[in-house]
C-alpha cells in the first residue's frame, strides 16, 4: 500500500502541474513573469538550504521524505518549475503545454497506480518501477495532453516519455540519473516537435 507521504507527494505535484497548465493556457503566466518566478525560486531555493525559511519549511516537512529534507529540501518543486519553464522556453505554446500535462498527470499516476502492481519494468534499474504504474502513467498523460496536441501525437509523446523515464540516463557516470521532472516534458515535447516536421 503507498504510504501517506508518497500520496501527499504526487497529490502536490499534479496539483502544481495544473496550475502552471492553468496559468499559462490562459495567457495569466507570460514568459517575463514566469522567468522572473523561476529567478525567485532559485534564489529561495539556495537561501533555504543554508537558513531554512517558515514557509517553505512548512512545505518540505509536509510533503518531502526524510533522506531529501536533509540532502536537497525543495529540489522536487524547483525542478518540476524548471522542467515546465524549459518546455515553455524551447517549444510553441501547444506542444509545452501538451509536455506539461504529461509531466503532471504521467508522473504523479505511475507511482499511484503502481504499488499496486507486480510486474517490474523491464527497462528500469530501480526495483520500485512497475509495468501496471508506467502504462496507467501513459495513458494519463496521453489523456490530458489531448487537450492541447492532435490525438496521435498525444499518444506517441506519452508512450515515449514515460518509457525514457524508466531508464537512468546520466549525462555523466558519475553524477545523478537526469531528474524526471526534467527529463519528461523536454521528450515528449521533442517527440511532438518531431513529429511535425517529418509529417
């Protein structure tokens, strides 16, 4: 059964996804503000590691796990932003949001749906990683990219983004796996991008 902590984790990162969906689709979040947010983020972030503040403190003792409190508390937050920010920045409107929608509903019903799986993927390292969560985070994230992006392409970027995720892929052996909130709207956007140009 999944723990509380891990129901609160994912419950948080869809509900940040979708207000980022929501601020941005409706023209509420510009390019500007949102770099602006992220610049203030980064700041409280770094601040926060060295001085813990009330307010972001009350957020990482409510949804972060005990090994990340003490290593990088906020780490997940900072790079979900950054993931989404990096999907606005590199891609048109469409495809970014698209990217995002499946970074926030892929990523938060895999590891839901999973623990109540019992087939390891046959692509992941780590043993937690369950082919039942992978396929129920694929078919969210199709689901609500569909909203933004033609049908197909919905598809084919869930359908490849969650299974890259599944992989570690480093950019140096060692330094750690690229993080997941990164990793996933910079593919499935790549994917969609890619695909209109062969088609």
């Amino acid at each position: 059964m999944i723990s509380r902590l891990e129901l609160k984790r994912n419950l948080f990162h869809m509900v940040l996804g979708v207000a980022f969906l929501l601020l941005l689709h409706f023209d509420i979040l510009g390019f500007e503000i949102f770099t602006v947010l992220l610049f203030i983020g980064a700041i409280t972030y770094i601040v926060n590691l060295s001085m813990p503040l009330p307010v972001i403190g009350w957020f990482i003792n409510a949804f972060e796990r005990e090994e990340d409190k003490r290593k990088t508390p906020g780490k997940g937050a900072m790079l979900l932003v950054s993931g989404a920010y990096l999907a606005f920045l590199i891609y048109p409107k469409d495809i970014a949001l698209a990217s995002i929608a499946i970074l926030t509903f892929g990523d938060s019903v895999a590891p839901l749906v999973g623990h109540l799986g019992r087939i390891r993927h046959p692509l992941a390292r780590d043993t937690k990683k369950l082919l039942e969560g992978n396929i129920a985070g694929m078919l969210a994230g199709f689901i609500a990219a569909m909203t933004f992006v033609k049908p197909l392409e919905a598809f084919i970027a869930s359908f490849i983004a969650m299974t890259v995720e599944t992989i570690e892929i480093r950019i140096h052996p060692k330094l750690d796996k690229v993080n997941d909130n990164i990793l996933i709207p910079l593919v499935a956007g790549a994917v969609i991008w890619g695909m209109r140009l062969a088609f």
